[in-house]
C-alpha cells in the first residue's frame, strides 16, 4: 500500500495536462495554447463567433447550465436544476418527485412555469459607453444609479433591434470592464425526464458536497418556440427548438488522467475582493445565515413530517436552504483550514509595501487598501438589523408579496430606464409569475412561524438598531402571536387574484388599501429604501476602488487577471483526478454503480429503487460496463475551477465529446468561491455512461436514446 501515492504520482505526471485555475472568458481562450494541455480540438472548434461551434449547443437553464443533445431541442442538465419543475408536477397522488417524471410522448412534455433557456449568441465590450454616463463629480450613490440607467438603457436599445433575444451587462473587473451579451431567450421549456429522488439525488444531504458520490443528478428537458420558429410563451401548438448544434455524446466516457474541460455559466466568485470580504462572511454573514436557515429546515421538515402535501409544498424551498446552509459550512471550515485571510492579508501586506516604496504609486493608491477596510468595518455595525430586514422580505411569503406590490407601484411611477430590474417592463411578468409560484407553495403556519422567530429576533436588537415598525407592533399588541393572529387573519393576499388585482394600483391608492400586509410593507419601505440608497453609495465608492486596486496589482504582480464568475459564459479545465482530503485518506476519482449497493441501507436518503439494486445484482450493465471496474462507472471527479450555475455543465473529452455531467464540488471545494486550489479545488459529475443506462437499462426509453443519436 506504502507504493500507491508514488505510483499515483508517476500517473499523473505523466499525462500532458495540468489543472490551472481559470473560469476562463470564450474569447480569452484563443490565447491559451489548448493542444499542449491536450486538447484535441481547436479554440475554434470551442467558441467560434462568425461560424458554429460548441457553445451554440450549451444553454443556461434559468440558475444552471445545460446542453442541447437532439437536434429537436432536448436538454441535458441537473435533477436539482428541474426539481423545482418536478415539485410544481407533484401532487399527493401524483408525487414525481418519489417517483420520477416520464413523458412517454411529447404531449406529455410537463411545462416548467418560470424557465427560461438562454444561448449566448454575441457578446462585446461597453465598458466606455458605460463609463461615459459617469462625471468625477457624482456622489457615489448617484455614480451607481447613473451606470445602472446607462446599462438599461443599452439593453433596452440592443432588445429593441433584436427582437426575441435578451441583452444583458455583466460587469467583468469590478467598476472596471463591463460587457454585453446576447442571447437567444426561450420561454417555453417543458420536463420530459426525471429520475425518481432516490437516484437523482440519492445520499441527500449526506451526501450532498461530498465525494464518494453516488447520485444520478440529471435531467431531461426540451425547449420550444412558436411554429414560425420565433421565441414564444408556453403554447400547445408551440414546436421543438432546433439548436445550431447539438452536442456529440461519447459512450464511452473518460478514464483517470483524461483531459476534461467544461464550459457552463458559473455564478459568482470573490477571488479579487481584499481579504476584509471573507472576513466579514466567516465572522459576520455566514454563521447568521447557517443558524436561520437550520431553524427554518428543521421547523418545515416537523411540519411536513405527517402530511406528504405540507412536505411538498416545502420540498424545493428545504432543498435550496440545505445546499446554501452546508455550503457555508464547508467554507466556515476551509478558509480556517486553508489559513485563507492571513495568507491574503500577507498578500496585501506586500502590495502596500509596493505601492509605498514609490512616492508617485503612494500617492495615486497609498489609501486605497485602508479606504476599502473601512467600508466593510462600517458594514459590520449594522449588519444583524440589515439582516433580519432582509430575511423578513425574503422568507415571509405573504410580507414578500405585499413588499414587491408596493415596491412596484413606486418603481412603475419612474421611466423604465430608471426602475429596479425586477419592474422594467422587460421583467414585469416575470416577478408577477414569481409571486403567484410562491403562493403555490404557501403554507400558513410556516409563514407565521418564521416571521415570529423574526420578529423575535429583532427585539433583541441593540437599542440604536431598532426597527422602527416591530416597536409599534410591540406596542400596540400584548404578543407577537397576538398581532400575526390578526394580520394573517385579516389578510386577503393568499387570493392570487387580489394579488394581480393589487399588481396595477398606485402608491396612493395602496396607501388606502386595507390589507395589515401592505400597510405593514408601507411602514418598511423607507427602511429598505435607506438600505438600497446606502449599498448603491458603497458600490460607487467600491467600484472606484477597486478599478484602482486592479491596476496596480496588476503591474506589482505583472499578471493579467481573469474576472471573477459573474453568470456568463466560461471555460474551465483539468483532469480526471482523485484527491486527499484527510491525511492518509487517497480517494479514487470514479465510483461505480456497485457503490450503490454499499450505500443503500433502504432508509431515505440511502433508498434506492429495488428494480436499480436488482439491475446491479444481476449485473446487468449491458454496453455501458467499464471493463477494468466490471461495473457501470457513476460519477467522476475532476480538477477544473468551477462554482454555482455550473450545475448542468457539460463534461467534454479533448475531442469536446460530452462524457459527463457537471452538479457539485467537493466539501474542500466550497471555497472555490474565494481561493482555487490544485490540491482541493475537485468538481463532481455524473457520468455518462452511468446516465445512459439509467435511461435504457432502467427505464428503457429506447426513443430518447434514439433521439439523442445513442441507439
Ligand atoms: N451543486 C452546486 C450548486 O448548488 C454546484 C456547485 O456549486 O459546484 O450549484
């Protein structure tokens, strides 16, 4: 055994690529040299703007990222991606989420209500038009309002002259660079497959973050439009999308030591803030948001515990807290781990010492360090009051609705260049449809019970924090329940016709509303609208700093920087690799279907349908058996730079042939966000071959399998 580390070593020198950290921008990989990091196709052959190429077969699935792999529109992403598609579907007698969701033909396509499937079709730089709408003498709250309008109004004009799509400004380097993507926007995405639970997400949130893993996280979906082939609303008589390109898929999967390189749409990462960011999550942000979000799970799941209705009306909104809540857990653990903040302020220690050794560089960037360490202690004062205002408008259903009601009646008084994104007429009927899908799952005990806790929270405030409206509610009841016993009695918005009903009135006229919810959300709204005046005055001056700190750090380390994830299109690659995430422990980088059988204990979250465990059993792998591992390989782990959003990611061979699917790191990983490591950075994926027999092993969908050109 003393052998193996060396020998695995000796492996992985031996294959030509090596990871490197990098969500790497499409037009940027034109400079890399691909083939010496053995690659087998061109940069072309990747991103090619004037022709076709593979990412006109990669697609962002709402938060996700997904692959077009029939030429009739169908795609590949995660189970996690769909699920919120699957709960809407479930009902107590039809509970797809037990039992997975198959559409025999295309009729039975399920419409996934609040989908949006974009295709990244151009993008370029704006950074100047977008600069140019600021002077040196703005104030910094009016600095960010002025770009946010500018920004508007260039998608406004950019949608205007190309209509069915969707532009969008990301902002790349911080108060720096800003570009506008276009996409190809589709708003009629149906379900078509969907594993039962106990595949697509078997382990849970045991397993959830972690390697070993063992879960089928994949899904079917299929994208529609109008018969004259134009972008439409959901439709009966609404045709299959037909993509550029679709991808090719490789049953043969990949081994250890391949190449692999992804491409997908990842979130956000924080990888160019100083390290006070970091420091304020791991001291300040993160534990608040794990102890809520575990009372908030732990209360639904006691809700839900007797009456499957009650647990599906829950079943998404657990699901996200779960995975937020054991994210920060993995981080809370790695940046202590991984000595993070000292490393970086040892970094910045040096930068300072740069900057001071040269009287011209002191003077342009001497403070800049120091001024932006001041923004995120001044964050820190107030930051359980902003908090709790946050959860309340959040996580309160019905506090929510009456909230973005009268938001919108303020913002909808303004030009449309000028509102908040969510109220641009572009946005509208988006943010109506969201409010009416919160409704769907509206429970009122559990609304009641969270805005309690939080209003309990808030009286626990120091004196100079307080809310000014929970004191009157204080006042004028003898109990917290007391005064939620009268609003949730006297409240009409569980009506989703009041709501729409509200959706056109203005500021005055819900201002004589008599619903205690609006009139509460009416009280609050100076309050957020102080919060959001004073986060726009930090942007502007943190843009500004930033822009600087960039440049300088750029000529100090004599280094092009990458942008952080930002949800555009990216880049990443590495290899098929294993990991030691404890001493003395070398995990493999493929598992097996055989796996499966270790794990399964009957119990959810280890209860995998007895027709799989007899499949396995019997070994009854057909084509998709890996000769060396006489078993049907499950997942695999990898080396690439990923994050968020990167969930539904196709897994490409050097050849760009599709053997995997990407849906989780590992719990070392989480700390992705804020620092890449060879060493821990690991992505997971469901592997190909363990995807197509679930398909035609399990469920014998021999008409999918033809379509996707596998048969
Ligand atoms: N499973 C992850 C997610 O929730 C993917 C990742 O963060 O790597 O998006």
């Amino acid at each position: 055994m003393k052998y193996l580390l060396p020998i695995m070593l000796l492996f992985t020198f031996s294959v030509p690529c090596f990871a490197v950290e990098g969500m790497f921008p499409l037009n940027d990989i034109h400079t890399l040299d691909l083939h010496q990091h053995g690659f087998e196709i061109s940069a072309d052959a990747i991103y090619n703007p004037d022709g076709i190429s593979l990412i006109d077969g990669i697609c962002k699935v709402n938060g996700c990222t997904g692959s077009f792999i029939s030429d009739d529109g169908l795609i590949l992403t995660n189970h996690h991606c769909a699920f919120r598609t699957v709960q809407m579907a479930s009902t107590n007698g039809h509970d797809y989420i037990t039992s997975g969701y198959v559409a025999s033909n295309r009729t039975e396509e399920f419409p996934a209500a609040g989908y949006a499937v974009r295709i990244t079709k151009w993008y370029r730089d704006v950074t100047a038009d977008v600069l140019s709408a600021v002077t040196e003498t703005m104030r910094m709250a009016e600095r960010t309002r002025a770009i946010d309008k500018r920004r508007n109004e260039i998608i406004t004009r950019v949608e205007h002259d190309y209509p069915g799509h969707r532009a969008e400004i990301a902002e790349m380097f911080i108060g720096k660079t800003y570009v506008l993507f276009v996409y190809i926007y589709l708003k009629d995405v149906r379900l078509v497959y969907a594993p039962p639970r106990s595949i697509g997400e078997f382990g849970g949130e045991i397993d959830n973050w972690m390697w070993p893993r063992h879960s089928g996280d994949f899904s079917l979906m299929r994208a529609y439009v109008a018969p004259d082939g134009t972008p439409a609303d959901y439709a009966p008589t609404n045709v299959p999308y037909h993509p550029k390109t679709r991808l090719t898929i490789q049953p043969d999967g990949v081994n250890t030591g391949d190449l692999v390189f992804l491409i997908g749409y990842p979130g956000r990462t924080y990888r160019h803030q100083t390290s006070d960011f970091p420091a304020y999550e791991q001291e300040v942000r993160m534990p608040f948001v794990v102890d809520w979000y575990q009372w908030q799970i732990d209360m639904m799941n006691a809700m839900g515990q007797s009456d499957r209705t009650i647990a599906l009306k829950h079943a998404s909104r657990i699901k996200s807290l779960s995975n937020t809540m054991k994210n920060y857990r993995g981080k809370l653990k790695g940046i202590n781990r991984e000595h993070l903040i000292a490393r970086r302020r040892k970094e910045e220690a040096a930068l300072q010492k740069y900057i001071m050794d040269d009287a011209n560089r002191a003077a342009q960037y001497g403070t800049v360090q120091t001024e932006l360490a001041d923004i995120y202690s001044n964050v820190r004062t107030h930051t359980d009051r902003t908090m709790i205002l946050h959860y309340l408008n959040k996580n309160v259903t019905l506090l929510n609705i009456a909230y973005t009601l009268y938001e919108a009646a303020v913002e909808r008084q303004k030009p449309d260049v000028e509102r908040k994104a969510d109220y641009t007429e572009r946005n509208f009927g988006q943010t109506k449809q969201k409010l009416e899908q919160s409704l769907h799952d509206f429970y009122q005990p559990t609304d009641q019970q969270i805005f309690n806790a939080l209003i309990a929270k808030a009286t626990t405030l120091l004196p100079d924090q307080h809310i000014a409206p929970i004191d009157s509610i204080m006042e004028a009841y003898p109990s917290i329940d007391e005064f939620l016993d009268t609003i949730y009695h006297n409240t009409t918005l569980t009506n989703a016709d009041t709501v729409r009903t509200l959706f056109i009135k203005t500021p005055e006229q819900l201002t004589q509303c008599s619903d205690p919810f609006v009139q509460l959300a009416r009280h609050l709204y100076p309050l957020y609208a102080a919060i959001d005046n004073e986060s726009k005055s930090r942007k502007g001056a943190t843009d500004q700093l930033y822009a600087k700190l960039y440049d300088v750090k750029a000529e100090f380390l004599k280094q092009k920087f990458i942008p952080d994830a930002n949800g555009t299109l990216r880049l990443t690659f590495g290899q098929i690799n294993g990991y030691s995430p404890n001493d003395a422990v070398w995990c493999q980088p493929i598992t097996t279907v055989t796996g499966i059988l270790e794990k399964d204990t009957g119990q959810e979250p280890f209860n995998s349908p007895s027709r799989l465990l007899d499949l396995i059993h019997e070994k009854k792998f057909g084509k998709y058996v890996q000769p060396k591992l006489s078993s049907v390989p499950c997942c695999i782990l990898y080396d690439t730079d990923t994050t968020g959003g990167n969930s539904g990611s196709p897994v490409f061979n050097a050849h760009g042939e599709l053997v995997g699917l990407n849906f989780d790191r590992t719990y070392e990983a989480t700390i992705n966000d804020y620092a890449w490591s060879e060493n821990y950075s690991r992505s997971i994926g469901v592997d190909i071959r363990y995807i197509l027999w679930i398909l035609d092993e399990y469920e014998d969908v021999d008409y999918l399998l033809t379509e996707m050109g596998v048969n």
